[in-house]
C-alpha cells in the first residue's frame, strides 16, 4: 500500500505550521460522565452510575479547529453559541486550545449544542443531548457570513463542518463556498442529510460511508472508480473522499482514484476521528500537498485517533511516531 515517506512527512508538517484556516460550521460541548456501576435503581430498571470524574471538551466544528491548531495551525472558529454556561465554556476550551474565537456569534434564547455522555468503566450508557436543530434565522446568517467574508481574506483554506444543528443553512454555505472560490483557496465540506447536495463547487467534499447512503438512497461502492466518478459529478465537487470507517478512505479526483485501505490496529473510540480527517486534508491542501497526500496522511492520523478515548487531536510527533512504526 502506497504510503508517505517519513521526509515527505516532515515537509508536510513544516508547510502546516502558520497555516490560516477559517472552520465555519456547528460547536458542540461534549460533557463526560464516568463512574461505576454498582446495583440496578430500585425506582426503575436501569443502572446507577457512581459517578466518579467530569470532563468537559470541545467538539463538533469545535474539534476540527482543535485538531488544526495541534499541527501548528491557525484556526478561526465561526459559529454560534447560546448565552448560556455551556456557551461560555464553549468559548473557553476553544481558547485553551489556542482556537481563535472572535468570530463566534452568540445567540440570546438559543441554546449551546450540548452533548452529556455518562460512561460505566469506557462503555456508554446513556446520551442527553441538549440542542436546537433549526436553521438560525437570517439576522445570525448575516452576522455568521458578515465574519466569513473578513476573515477569508486572509485565510489559506475554509472548512464547512456539519452537524445539522442550524448553523450551515444555504445561505451560508453558499456564501463560504463562494468566498473560497473569489480568493482562490481550498474549500473542504464535510456535511450532514439536510443540506447534502448544497456543497457543489467544494474542492473536496468528504461524507462517510453512510451519509453517502442515506442521501443517494442506493448502495455505497467505493471500490468501483466508475461509480465514485459518477457520484463525484453528481455532487459537483472536485474531490470526493469517502471515509469507510474501518476500511479506510476512497477518493476520487480529476487526477484519478485511489483507495487506502485503514492502518487502525486497534479501536478504542471512533468519535472524533471524522473531524481529525478533515482537519488533515484541509491543511495538507492549504500547504501545497496533493489531494493523494491528503488522504494519505488523514488515514494515518484516523488510525492514531480511534486509539484514544473520546474526542481527541493528533500531533505532529504522533504522526512521525506512526509512521514510523506502522
């Protein structure tokens, strides 16, 4: 299987660093519950959970920015958070991670996407999500792109990051993509079912495997270059990369398919892994890095990121270290 070579990597890494990237997209603050279970309530039949530890992390679009600035990038976070405790902490673990938060908007009356996970010895038992799914109305669409159309100016690539919770509404998208396109800079779209077919015109567009399905209604064949081909055109997008979960990454460009097959040896937690991926292809194509490359290397950082627990971001020194290894 083709890989990179460990000096292609390094100059990959150095062309990253100081790299400027504008993520647009849904914030989520991801909450951690974990502790033991020790009897069944006697109120219902389900399980008490001691709890024993809290965490709170930055996720969605929020971890994609994360996963830039880890590679020495620089990120801008465009979003929306509610005027709530979640938005403020939001706000605080954006900016602990170095993500530059100026251009979020906050939103009176709506609430910060909020996930609370409580977890007995690794596993799940439970979700609480806490959200509002409706597009933001056009006032915040005005602000949202008022920013985007600032801070594209100097910005060496754009992400659209996903998460059907109100932020990437039409108009929005259309106004990311079209300041992308005017400046001559990267767009890299990874998107949700409401507003699949509203990407055409991204350089790359990087759905999973079953978002592809859900949204085309037929089977997925990402080993069949045809079919990619004929997927690539009907979206309108000059890359398209589909990410397989365990079994890696297909892609195809105007220059060709290419088909990797996944490096995770083993899996621990696959969530985050999806927004690592984007983060990685946005920066290696803002770098000079061919789209081939981009794949390349954002399989290798999906294999060091499903070995971690949660949400999490991958480091230079990881990459060499895996690279090294594998």
């Amino acid at each position: 299987m083709e890989r990179l070579t460990s000096s292609r990597l390094d100059v990959l890494l150095e062309e990253m660093r100081g790299i400027r990237a504008l993520v647009v997209g849904d914030l989520i603050l991801d909450r951690y519950l974990s502790g033991e279970v020790e009897r069944v309530s006697p109120e219902a039949p389900v399980p008490v959970v001691r709890v024993q530890s809290s965490r709170a992390s930055v996720g969605g679009s929020g971890n994609v920015a994360a996963n830039i600035t880890a590679l020495g990038g620089i990120a801008h976070a465009v979003g929306c958070v509610g005027d709530d405790e979640a938005g403020r902490a939001l706000a605080d673990g954006l900016e602990d991670l170095g993500v530059l938060t100026g251009a979020l908007v906050t939103v009176p009356g709506r609430p910060t996407t909020e996930k609370t996970r409580v977890l007995s010895l690794q596993q799940q038992i439970v979700r609480f999500d806490r959200e509002q799914e409706d597009d933001v109305s056009t006032e915040i669409e005005d602000r949202l792109i008022s920013q985007v159309e600032w801070l594209s100016d100097s910005a060496d690539v754009v992400i659209l990051e996903d998460y059907n919770k109100g932020v990437l509404t039409p108009r929005v998208i259309n106004a990311v993509l079209a300041a992308a396109a005017e400046r001559g800079i990267p767009s890299v779209a990874d998107p949700k079912r409401r507003n699949f077919f509203g990407y055409r015109g991204a350089t790359v567009f990087k759905p999973n495997r079953k978002e592809v399905a859900d949204a085309l209604g037929a089977f997925v064949h990402p080993d069949d270059a045809e079919w990619m081909q004929e997927t690539r055109t009907r979206l309108g997008c000059e890359h398209l990369l589909l990410t397989l979960g365990g079994d890696g990454i297909s892609m195809k460009g105007p220059d060709g398919f290419v088909r990797i097959p996944a490096l995770a040896r083993s899996v621990y937690d696959v969530s985050g892994a999806g927004d690592t991926v984007t983060a990685i292809v946005a920066l290696v194509l803002a770098a000079g890095g061919t789209a081939t490359e981009a794949a390349l290397l954002a399989n290798e950082a999906a294999a060091i990121e499903v070995g971690k627990a949660g949400v999490a971001t991958v480091s230079g020194a990881e990459l060499r270290k895996h690279l090294h290894d594998s």
